[in-house]
C-alpha cells in the first residue's frame, strides 16, 4: 500500500461521515476529503521526506464549518499518527473546479518518501 493509500485510509477510519480518497475527487460533502503531496525535501543523498496534506470538505455555514472542525480534528489526528507526523492543521477556502470556492481543513505532516 502507498503512503498515500495508507494515510487515506486512515483518515477514513477517524471520524464517522468523514471519507478520504488517496487522489483528488470533486466530491464536495462535509466530510469528504483526499489527500494532496505538497512537496518532497530531499534533505541528503539518502532519500527525501514527503510533506503531505489531507484536505476535509467543511460545512459551508463558517460557524458550522468551525464548529466541525471541533469535532472531527482530534480523531483525525489520532488516527493518522502512525502515518504521519502531523505539524499543522490549518482551516482555508479551496476552490473546487465545478463548485467554487468551499471550507476545509488541511492537515500537514511528512514521513519519509515512498520510492
């Protein structure tokens, strides 16, 4: 299984109604998400580290979409600490292609780089 796979997977199993897919889906639910690579560090000759976010549609209300993001952030975390060494979570607007613009949670981490 990828990292991608794996970290997906995960993010899955933390939170019932949240559902995240390895790759980019224009599904626009709360609690539809997917996972993005955001870039990999190659810090010396030995390999990299990839840097990766997992991205949760919101609830499009922002005091709903805060108040989600309450609930499903710590279950999130907990699951996906054996995958990912998470260093931020950070609520920002993505601009979906067919829908415009919604709320949602990215959740940065890195591991080392599949090869």
């Amino acid at each position: 299984m990828s990292a991608r796979e794996e970290i997906a997977e995960a993010a899955s199993s933390s939170f019932t109604g949240v559902v995240c897919t390895p790759y980019y889906t224009q599904v626009t639910n709360p609690g539809s998400g997917f996972v993005r690579l955001e870039r990999i560090d190659f810090p010396n000759r030995f390999g990299g580290v990839a840097h990766w976010n997992v991205v949760v549609v919101l609830p499009q209300d922002l005091a709903a979409a805060e108040a989600y993001l309450e609930e499903i952030v710590p279950g999130l975390l907990t699951a996906l600490e054996p995958h990912l060494a998470v260093t931020s979570v950070a609520p920002q607007r993505m601009e979906f292609p067919d829908v415009g613009v919604l709320p949602c949670v990215f959740i940065n981490g890195h591991r080392e780089a599949d090869h």
